[in-house]
C-alpha cells in the first residue's frame, strides 16, 4: 500500500492518456476520430510581424485655410480588391461644431460616429451646454482605446481624423488625427490618413513648403479645388480610392469648419470648381 501520499502511480492506459492531452484541443479531438476541415494552430502559416502591413482603403485629408478648416474624403468603399459601393460617406458631422473624417473598418467606424453623435447631443440636453473640445478629443480616443482588441487582430482597425471648433466662437478651428490605439494628435497644418494618404502628405508638404502659397493662405474656392485635385491624384495610384469619378459625376466629400460652424459644400459646386481647376 502506497503510504507517501505525494507519489502517483498510474497504468500504462492511465499513461497514454496523459500524454494524448499534453496536445492542443484539435489535436486531441482528431485522435479520437474526429476530422476538421481547417488545420491544427501548429499547422496554421504564420507571418512575423515586421511583415504585416496594415491598410485603411480610404483616403481622408483635413488642412487649413484662409476661414478655418477643410476637411475631404473620397467616397469608395472596398473589400479587399472588390468596390462595394461608390458613395459612401466618410466625412460625418457629429455636430454642428465637429467633423470626424474615417478610415479603416467601415462597421466599426460607423458605429464610433454614432455613439459620438448621440454622446455630444446627451452632454448638451442634460448639461445644458456643450461638451469642451478638450472632451470631445478625449472621448474619441477613448473609443479607439476600447476597440484595441480588434485593432490588433486586424479586423476592426479605424485610423480617423478630427476637426473641432470651439462651440463659444472664442477660437479657431483645430485639427486632430490619431492612430489605431488612441493616440491623440494636433497638427499645425494638415492630416491624412488612408491607404492613398502618402500622396497626399508628400504633395501637402511641398505645397506648404515651397509653393510660395500654403494652404492657410488660400481663400475657399482654392481650398475647395485643392482638396478635389488632392484625392484625384491619390486615386492615380490607389486603387481603394475613389478620387473624382468623372464619367459618373461622383465627387467626393467636402465639408468646411469655420467659426460659425459645419458647412457642407454641394455636388454642383464641387462640379464647378473641378472643371475650373482642370
């Protein structure tokens, strides 16, 4: 009779079994007959992670001008190599004070405009006055801190950009961009973000720089064409990128911020001012 409580002595059954459950679950479950139609984890290829590139098939921009800020998208929406849908809208107004520009999981996206959208109206109903800008940047990156679960899975990623007012009148409109995990940004001149967003940072840069004319220097009309020719040129070499659909007449997003507040520049306007400019 054993009399030391600590040693255990088992069968060759007992033994056999034990050593079938140092595998994983799957493996386990395919010793015992049955089969799945997808390969075990060990089996699964795996990708190092300085490899892996991460792709917002959008292109958004925000820059500065002469009256506050302008703030463009294009409007096509993809998955994978397939274009969805030509129209959608990635340039939102939260409200009448704040614009937020996306990029990255439309799903996922969408729904962070929502819960801003009814946030900001709640703070003001209950409060009687509105949410600060410094509470509005906050509570976006807030959001994108909670969805860092599915950001670093690679299925939920949203890279946005933010454009504020102050809901007083007392300063001018600011810019802000973050990135997938919640960091907060402001620029002092221009943001983009998207997979067509390098294109148009290298020429915003050069335009600032040695154009002699910056961007804040431009009245609305120039602002307005720059921003069409901006995204006409990131869709010469992204494809996820709508640009300016001519034979359509599909323009993309354009929204100003200025002190007053949101304004939405109209398909017929957009129409002019990219036939002037061409």
């Amino acid at each position: 009779m054993n009399q030391n409580p600590h040693l255990r002595f088992s069968s060759p059954v007992e033994a056999g079994r034990e050593e079938r459950l140092k595998g994983d679950f799957v493996s386990l479950l395919r010793e015992s007959g049955i089969v799945f139609p997808f390969p075990a984890a060990a089996e699964l290829p795996t990708k190092p992670t300085s490899e892996r590139v991460w792709v917002e098939s959008t292109t958004i921009l925000a820059f500065y001008y002469k009256e506050g800020v302008i703030v463009a998208g294009d409007r096509r929406a993809t998955a994978g190599n397939l274009v969805i849908h030509e129209r959608a809208e990635k340039v939102i107004s939260i409200d009448r004070n704040t614009i937020l520009a996306i990029a990255g999981t439309p799903a996922t996206a969408f729904e962070i405009a929502r819960v801003l959208q009814h946030s900001f109206e709640f703070y003001r109903r209950s409060q009687l006055q509105p949410l600060s800008v410094a509470a509005k940047v906050r509570m976006v990156s807030k959001l994108l801190k909670d969805n860092m679960a599915l950001s670093l899975q690679g299925i939920g990623i949203v890279v946005p950009l933010l454009a504020l007012a102050d809901p007083f009148g007392k300063e001018e409109p600011t810019i802000y961009f973050y990135d997938a995990l919640g960091a907060q940004f402001q620029t002092v001149d221009f943001a983009a973000s998207g997979s067509g967003s390098p294109a148009v940072r290298s020429i915003l840069q050069y335009i600032n720089r040695w154009s002699g004319k910056p961007s804040i220097e431009r009245n609305e009309d120039e602002a307005i064409r720059l921003a069409l020719q901006l995204l006409d040129i990131a869709a010469e070499s992204d494809t996820a990128t709508g640009g300016v659909n001519r034979r359509n007449r599909i323009y993309p997003q354009v929204k100003l911020l200025k002190k007053s507040g949101v304004v939405e520049v109209a398909e017929e306007r957009l129409a002019q001012l990219f036939a002037e400019a061409g």
